[in-house]
C-alpha cells in the first residue's frame, strides 16, 4: 500500500494512509482454464474520490502538489526470476479500469528477452488496448541470489484521470506467471556429464540440464563455472575467475576451448 502517512482530523485524528494512491498483494498456487499459473500479483491504481486533497484550498499550508490531483500516476519496479533452460511467461492484464491514459507508441503486445541466443522471458499485454500500460523490460542476467536462475526487471506505468469533482480514475491490473515451458534437451556430440581431464590431470567435473551445464572446478580451488548448450557439438561456458570461452566437442572424448586448451574425458 502506497500513499501520504497522515493524521486525518475529520477522522478522529488517527494515523492513516489517505489519499492511497496504489495497493497490491499477491495470491498463491491457482488453476485457471488453459495453462496453469503458479501465482498472481494484483495491482491498484487509484485517484481518490473524497474530494478533499486534489485541490491547493483543501491544505493549510502550500503542498508540491495536491495528493489525488488528477492525473495520478505510478510507476513500479518488479524483479522478475526465470529457471536456466527454460521458458517463463508473464501475462499483464487490466482487469477493471476508468480514465485510463493511453501511452503514445506502447500498442506493441509483448516483449521478449533473450539469454544467450534463446529467448527465456516472455512479458504479453493480454488487454484490447495495450497502450493503457507501458512496460519497460530490463536485460537478463544471472540472478546474484541463485545460480540457476536468470533475473530481469520489468517496469509498469500508469496514468489514471481526467480531472476531479467526477473525472477521476482507477486501474486495476493483473499480472500472472505461467509455469515455465520446459526446453527441449540439446543432444550433444559427446556425453558431456562426468570429470574431464585439463592437461592430462583429472579436475573437472561437468553437470548438464536440456540446454545449459555447470562446471565443478573445485579441484583447482576456482569458483564453479555455468554455461549453455549452444548446438549438438558447441557449447559456452563463463568462467567467473577468467573470461567466457567456446568450446568445439570433437570425438571421441574431447572439448577443443576457443583460448587453445583442451580437456579430455576420464
């Protein structure tokens, strides 16, 4: 809940939120026709309509601005987390709404964003008129809080009103996350989980998942490495103490690294 923390004297002078200008909350596991959303964030914006903080004459001393003075308008910042090798979706819809502003140039119904040359993230305005909300989606990248997922922030405008005195304005918006559409598993030339050998000493030790793969290099005392299934024979890894190398599989055993080094499989 957003809003003026205040001391209303026409209510008793108690402590309150008014005017509240945006309120949101978050429903857990639901079902709902077609794909299965795991969960749904609700968001509220509103003008207030009590006719008594949209205008200078309503304050005793000389505001910024009148609190509900027409047009309101909000802007929000979400972090949005998305499984390595996999697809997530986020549906935005305006489920209610009066006075809604329509953003110039914001009629495009979707954004993706990509990782690696494949796209994870998906943010669709699933509404008649998608102008009505603006949406910026940030870049991916790998979430600092867990290394097996990728993280974005999307941000959502917007403008309610027309005026006050019976001009004002609402929006209320949904926004669901679909479960994530698994990625079909890239079959590689060679198998790549197990330990690898580095210049004929055994170290490393590689874990894969349908499109992505992770390098234990504990036995060198250097942090674990994480990395994407590129093609059948080409995958990329970042090696978070050095640099981000290709690496060409070659048969029978063997990864060729685009900085001139080879591993060998044990």
């Amino acid at each position: 809940m957003y809003g003026p923390w205040v001391q209303d004297l026409d209510h008793g002078g108690r402590p309150e939120i008014h005017p509240c200008e945006v309120i949101w909350w978050r429903d857990g596991s639901f079902d709902a026709i077609g794909p299965h959303p795991h969960v749904r964030w609700t968001l509220v914006v509103l003008q207030d309509d009590s006719n008594r903080f949209d205008r200078y004459a309503n304050y005793d001393g000389v505001p910024g601005r009148p609190w509900s003075q027409s047009p309101r308008r909000a802007h929000i910042t979400m972090s949005l987390q998305a499984p390595r090798g996999e697809r997530s979706l986020y549906n935005i819809s305006v489920s209610e709404g009066l006075r809604i502003f329509e953003h110039p140039g914001e009629e495009t119904p979707s954004v993706t964003r990509d990782y690696e040359g494949r796209s994870v993230l998906t943010v669709s305005k699933r509404m008649s008129r998608p102008a009505q909300v603006k949406v910026r989606l940030s870049e991916l990248s790998p979430d600092p809080s867990n290394r097996n997922k990728l993280r974005c922030f999307l941000d959502i405008d917007v403008q309610v009103g027309e005026g006050d005195r019976g001009k004002e304005g609402f929006a209320e918006l949904s926004i669901e996350h679909f479960v994530p559409v698994p990625v079909a598993a890239i079959k590689t030339l060679i198998d790549l989980n197990g330990r690898w050998a580095s210049g004929g000493t055994p170290g490393p030790v590689i874990s894969t998942a349908p499109t992505t793969l992770t390098i234990d290099m504990s036995a060198y005392n250097r942090p674990s490495a994480d990395g994407s299934i590129i093609d059948a024979s080409t995958i990329s890894v970042t090696f978070p103490d050095d640099a981000t190398y290709t690496g060409k599989l070659q048969l029978p055993n063997r990864i060729q690294w685009s900085n001139g080094s080879a591993w060998t499989k044990v």
